[in-house]
C-alpha cells in the first residue's frame, strides 16, 4: 500500500499475483512456502510469487526459467509432441500422461522419454531419470565442453517439459473422472463417496507430478557428489511410483469409459490396488521433500 506517496510492505504480507486479484494474503513465518488464494484459488510460493516449486529454491527456479527463456529456440526440437517407435519407426504421440507407451501392432512396451524396453525400467529406472556426467569433459575442447554442457542441459530440459505435458494430459483424465463421477451419481449409481477413491487418486497424481517437475531443475545445478547420487536416487523412485501410478489411473479411466472390459467399475482388488500405489508414491514425495528441501 502508499504511505505518504511511497510503497510500503510488510514481510508477513503478500500480494496474489493471481489476475487483477486484489486480495492480500498473510502468514506467520515469511518463507518459500505454498499459499493459495482464498478468493481466485492462484497457488503460488510466498516468497518470490512464482509458481511453487519445491525442492528447487526460489533463486534457483528464477535461474532456471530465465534459462529456459533464452535458450528456447535451441530447445525447440524436442518440443514436438511426436516421436518414432524404437521398433517399427511408426510416428506415435503421447496422449497421456504415463511415459509407459504402448505401440500394438508389435505388441511393445517402451519407455518416452529415453526409448527403452519398459521391461527393464523396474530395475534401471534410476539411469533414465540420471544423466550421465563425462569425467574427461575438463580435459577437452571449448567446443566439446559447450557441447557436453548443452547435451546435459537438454536432458534435463527435455524431462522438465515432459512432465508439463504430462501434467496438462492427465488433467484432461481428471476432468474426465469428475464428469464420469457426476454422471453415475445423478444415475443413481452409487453415491459420491462411492467414487471418491478416483478423484482422490488422480488429485494426487497431479501433486506428485508436480513436484517430480520441479526436482528437474534441483537436480541440473546440484554439485556432483554423495548428496546429488542420493536425490537421484529418490528421484528415480518417486519417477518409476509416479508412472505406475498414472498408468493404473489412466487404466481406471478406461474401466469407467467402458475402453477396457466392458463397462463398470473397477473389481475390489483392482481399487485395492491403486490405493495403495497412491500411499507408495505420497511416501515417496514426502520422503524426498523432508531430505532436501529446506523449508
């Protein structure tokens, strides 16, 4: 607010920066933390009024975006929605959040983001989410030192951006749920609770997605070492409960559109199921937020 024709602000109070919302907000202790907007629902970080972005640090996302900003052109390649089949090079798009693809006429399953045999990713899951650092690059070339530091900021790029697609698919997938929800409780055929569990699980989705987004830009600046080895290993685990996790709500999807086994709901062990891929993958971002975020 102006004081005698000057700002004036208090470091327990914010703006929302959400559009032409007037609403100011106000916490106890003043950090990089979540607030969401009572009356325009914005959810933003306190102290720098980005998007949240835990683990990564409000300087470091600063730095980050402002990267992806000016080196947008270089990126462009891998912004396309398309890529070939690692067995028949038939051009396939991903219509989903998972990255586990399925390509039927061969009856293969691999993984989008490094083309792999999905079959492996539960045991080398970690070298897919990991890049791979060359120990001679300090010997080398100008050249090859700038082409090594592009290389590994595209790895990272491209899984940053992956996981926003993603997230913007299995947002589709939730409004899909809501409305299937609200059709079956008007029909009379169970009620909201009933069917709880599936918003429930791909509420969920969403903020592990989220958070596994933003470890991305954590894991590009860390130094390499011991800690660093670690957060991609927990970043790995949290990755491979994330996708099974979006593979069995995007398969409950199928189930309730009447896709996959005719129309109903899913069986008891198959909720059972998801449930409990939904507690894993929580532990999983919880485990990795209360080890290297600092607040």
């Amino acid at each position: 607010r102006e004081v005698d024709g000057g700002l004036f602000s208090h470091f327990q109070l914010q703006l929302c920066p959400g559009a032409d919302c007037p609403i100011v907000i106000k916490v106890q202790e003043p950090r990089a933390r979540r607030v969401q907007c009572s009356r325009c629902s914005e959810v933003f970080c306190f102290k720098c009024r980005q998007m949240y972005h835990a683990p990564t640090d409000c300087a470091t996302i600063r730095k980050w975006l402002t990267k992806c900003a000016d080196d947008s052109e270089t990126a462009n390649y891998i912004s396309a929605h398309t890529k070939d089949c690692p067995k028949c090079n038939i051009c396939i798009e991903k219509n989903g959040g998972c990255n586990h693809m399925g390509v039927f006429c061969l009856l293969t399953d691999f993984c989008w983001m490094c083309l792999g045999d999905w079959k492996t990713h539960g045991s080398e899951y970690y070298e897919c989410s990991r890049y791979k650092e060359n120990p001679d690059i300090v010997n080398q070339s100008q050249q090859a030192q700038a082409r090594e530091a592009l290389k590994k900021y595209l790895f990272y790029f491209e899984r940053w951006e992956n996981h926003n697609k993603s997230l913007q698919l299995e947002a589709q997938t939730y409004q899909r749920i809501q409305e299937k929800i609200q059709e079956r409780v008007m029909n009379n055929l169970g009620t909201w609770i009933d069917w709880q569990y599936l918003h429930n699980a791909a509420k969920l989705l969403a903020k592990c997605r989220y958070t596994l987004q933003y470890t991305y830009p954590y894991a590009y600046y860390m130094e390499s070492g011991p800690r660093k080895k670690l957060f991609e290993y927990q970043q790995a685990q949290l990755e491979a409960e994330i996708e099974n996790l979006s593979w069995k709500v995007e398969r409950a999807d199928s189930y309730e559109r009447g896709v996959v086994g005719g129309e109903g709901e899913l069986s008891a062990s198959d909720r059972g199921d998801l449930e409990n891929q939904m507690h894993i993958a929580e532990q999983r971002r919880r485990t990795l937020l209360k080890d290297f975020h600092d607040t």
